[in-house]
C-alpha cells in the first residue's frame, strides 16, 4: 500500500488542496484547519453543507501568510489576533477561537453575503470534527465508482490521506480499526469509521450539488442510523509523510 494523494486546507470549509506532503505532528497535518469562519450573529462556526460556495474559495497558508482567492481577486496577509476570544458552537460542543485582525472577515463577508469573522483555534482540534487525520482507501472509491456508474474524486471526502490499497477488498480500512499503520515517518493509531455527511454530494470545486453520493452509500454502507466511509485516525508518532510513501499496517 501506498499513499496517493495528500489533502487538507488551512480555513475550515475551503476547497481541499493537494499537497506533495505533510508533517504530521500530534494534532495532525501542520497547516490543516487553522483557521475557521464565524458566524457571530448565530454564535457558531460555518457548516459547509450550509455554505457550499466555500468550497469555490481557495485558501493557501504559507510561511505565516493567508491568501485566500476569490476567483479573480485574492486577499492576502498575515494574520494577527484581534484580542478577542469568542465561545461559539461547533456541531453542538462549545469551541474556544480567537477572532483574527486583517482583510479577511471582510472578504468573505461580501462573498457569502452576510456577516463573518475569520478565527483561529485557541487550541488544537477545537473545530475538527472526530479524530485529526482521516484516510479512505482506492478500493473503496473503485466500488463507490462502479455503483455510480462514472468516476468520483476522492477530494469530496476531503480526506488527509487517499491510500492506494492495490487489489484488496473495498472498505478493507474498516478492518484497520484499533490498529496501527506506518504512513511515511510517521505512526497512526486508527480510531473509528468515520459518518459521513451530504457534504460529499458537493462538487469540490465549484460547491454545487452535483453527485448523490450520500444517497448511494445509504444503500450498502449504512450502520446504526450513520453512512460510513473512511476512517479516522490519530497521531501517535510524528514525522513527514510524502505522496507516494508506503502504509505498512502493523500488529496482529
């Protein structure tokens, strides 16, 4: 096995950007979902199944600057903390951010039309939804395809890692639950199957509903009220890990 494809975006919501490679440290990806957007009126992080037009935006998130393009014009600069810290909602938990000084808020304010703050973590895996990294596998993406009947990209699971497991069943990552794989340098204990949401009918890079994926896995991947697909992990030795590195899984 080895990894395909690297993904993961700097703002919460953000199209999903491929990446050569990723440093993996105890709350996953360096870089990934840095920052997120608030809705300060609802108190509550943005949900991109409610602002699918996010996905159209792409951020980037490098050597302490963001830029984020808004098809022809792009916002860029380095973020700096306003010195405040909002308590908002996150899928029903409270999470603690720290509202960001710059052009940001503003921008995205035009864009989605109505009032937003642009916000950091005040602390790692504040607005990560399950465990930091998430992997789905070739195999299973093969069988999606051939119930759909045309090709899927993998971006719309927007997972950290697309594993190329070669000729093994479909959804053999169900089997690597509480057991560890070797990804490159680094070390990951598989935590859960991850549920799935009608996120993955959007199309990753315009944000339009264009696919009945969700409806589809309904007929043979559904499990207590949930559609499964994928798995998520955490990180339990850091390291780098490149597009084309080997996943060993490791123990009985």
């Amino acid at each position: 096995m080895h990894i395909d494809r690297i993904g993961f975006t700097p703002v919460k919501g953000g199209r999903h950007l491929t990446h050569d490679l990723a440093d993996l440290s105890a709350d996953g990806p360096v870089g990934d979902r840095v920052f997120c957007l608030v809705d300060p009126a609802r108190g509550r992080v943005l949900r991109t199944v409610e602002n699918p037009s996010l996905l159209a935006v792409t951020p980037r998130w490098k050597d302490g600057v963001l830029s984020v393009e808004f098809g022809d014009r792009t916002v860029a600069g380095v973020p700096s903390a306003s010195g405040d810290t909002l308590k908002v909602d996150y899928w029903g938990r409270s999470a603690a951010v720290q509202a960001c000084a710059g052009p940001w808020a503003q921008a995205y304010s035009q864009y989605l039309g109505y009032d937003v703050v642009l916000a950091r973590s005040a602390s790692a895996g504040e607005v990560v939804y399950g465990a930091c990294v998430t992997l789905v596998t070739t195999t299973s993406m093969r069988l999606l395809c051939e119930h759909l009947g045309t090709e899927v990209d993998s971006s719309r699971f927007r997972s950290t890692f697309l594993v190329d497991t070669a000729e093994a069943e479909p959804h053999v990552e169900d089997s690597w639950v509480g057991r560890q794989l070797k990804v490159g340098q680094a070390t990951l204990a598989v935590r859960a199957i991850v549920p799935r949401c009608a996120v993955i009918d959007l199309n990753p890079v315009t944000g339009c509903k264009d696919a009945p994926l969700l409806g589809e896995l309904s007929g043979y991947r559904q499990s207590q009220g949930e559609i499964n697909f994928g798995v998520d992990a955490v990180v339990t030795s850091h390291g780098r890990v490149r597009t084309g590195d080997r996943v060993v899984l490791e123990g009985p």
